[in-house]
C-alpha cells in the first residue's frame, strides 16, 4: 500500500495563511492533494497540520487529516520530526503501509505522473530507499556560497580553494527541487539518510528536473511564478 502524506502547518509569516492562500484560483494546499489524487499508485492521502482552514481544504478532497500533537506545532519544529509522527500515525491505521509520497503544502510544481514514476521506481528498484526530485545548480553551486562575517562577503565556511569563473569545469552539484520525496515507512526510523533529510534512507535515487519545474512559496514572487506555472503547465509539465 503506498500513501501520500501531505505536510502543511497554519502560522505562516510570509504570507499569512500560505497554505491556504489562493493560487490561479485554487488553495495552494490544493494542488498537491490533487497531484495525489490523481496518481493510480496512491491508495489514500493524509494531510498533517494544525489548521482547521487547510484541514478543510483536505476533508471537501476526500483527504484523512494528522493533527500534530501540541510539541509539533509552530515555525521552530523539525520538519522531520513532523514526518515521522506522520508515517508513524499512518502505519498504525494502514496495516499494509509500504511505501510513502511526501509532498509540500506550499507547492503547485507536482503532477499524479510525477508521483507515479518515483513510486514505479520504488516498486521495481528494491535496492533503493526513497526517490527525491532535484535540479542541478548552476550559477548557484556550492562552490560560489558566499556568507558575511563582520559586515564583508567571504567564502562561505571559509573556504580556502581555489574556485575558478568557468562553472562548467565545477563537479555537478544538485539540490532538492520542492517536488517529491517517496520513501519505504521503516526509513523514517533509521534516520540514516542525507542530511538534513535524515528520514529518506542511505541509498536515495534521484529524479532529475529543470529548476523551475519544482519550486516551493515563500514570497508573492514564488506566487507569480505558481501562477505562471498552472497557465502554462500542459506545455512545460515535462520539463
């Protein structure tokens, strides 16, 4: 049995209501309930929050809701920590629980086509762990962090090397996209995954994606390009 789990809390500060804010006519946390709706290898779809607004949104689309115990709550919580109690939850009320889609409630960048793959390569990878989606970095590399230390720009982490200007000679360096992460239930108790997600086992597989094909809200910026995105999806979904 594979789940989806959809994380969104209430409080937010960027934009008050994030989660239920309205994106091309929709509550954001609406799209990827949606996205899983949509996916054929999804069998049910748990929302995790502490909002009655966005439990709502959840309840009207067929969603079972997680309330977070009163420690899980707030802006200061460990986003794995809420995972956790989420997969535990869902596996004592689904005994025949194996895998999990964990999705972002502040996103519109995910499709039940996208779902489906990373589970597909669960189901016939079994040596793999969990699927993340990702994009490669390219003016952005690690290699170029800069941080300011007594009011100056300095390498970040104090770094010493030698970078040079040409990013192409740069060894590929790839950051989690926003979009998905499926992964076996029992990873969430081994902790032994990537940092900071700890939650997704050793052996991660990835799928890659245009940057813009997976991108989070934090700003009225991110809103536009949301926006953006659900105009034009049938043309770029592939990206």
């Amino acid at each position: 049995m594979n789940v989806s789990i959809i994380t969104a809390r209430a409080g937010s500060k960027s934009i008050p209501d994030k989660n239920v804010y309205e994106v091309a006519g929709a509550h954001l946390v609406s799209y990827p309930i949606q996205a899983s709706l949509d996916a054929r290898s999804v069998n049910r779809v748990y929302i995790s929050t502490d909002g009655e607004a966005i439990a709502e949104v959840g309840r009207r689309m067929g969603c079972d809701i997680i309330w977070r115990p009163e420690e899980l709550r707030g802006d200061h919580v460990n986003h794995g920590d809420v995972i956790k109690h989420a997969v535990e939850t869902v596996d004592s009320r689904e005994p025949g629980l194996e895998n999990v889609v964990l999705l972002l409630g502040n996103t519109v960048m995910v499709d039940g086509e996208l779902i489906d793959r990373a589970l597909d390569i669960l189901q016939s990878r079994t040596d793999v762990d969990s699927v993340m989606t990702v994009w490669e970095a390219a003016d952005d590399h690690p290699l170029r962090a800069l941080e300011v230390t007594d009011g100056l720009v300095r390498p970040y982490g104090g770094q010493k090397r030698e970078v040079s200007t040409e990013r192409q000679s740069y060894p590929a360096a790839y950051y989690y996209d926003q979009g998905v992460w499926a992964f076996r239930k029992e990873c969430v108790q081994r902790r032994d995954g990537p940092n900071p997600w700890w939650w997704m086992g050793k052996r991660c597989f990835p799928i890659i994606r245009n940057w813009v094909a997976g991108r989070d809200i934090h700003t009225l910026l991110d809103v536009s390009i949301a926006e953006w995105w659900v105009a034009n999806y049938p043309r770029i979904k592939n990206l």
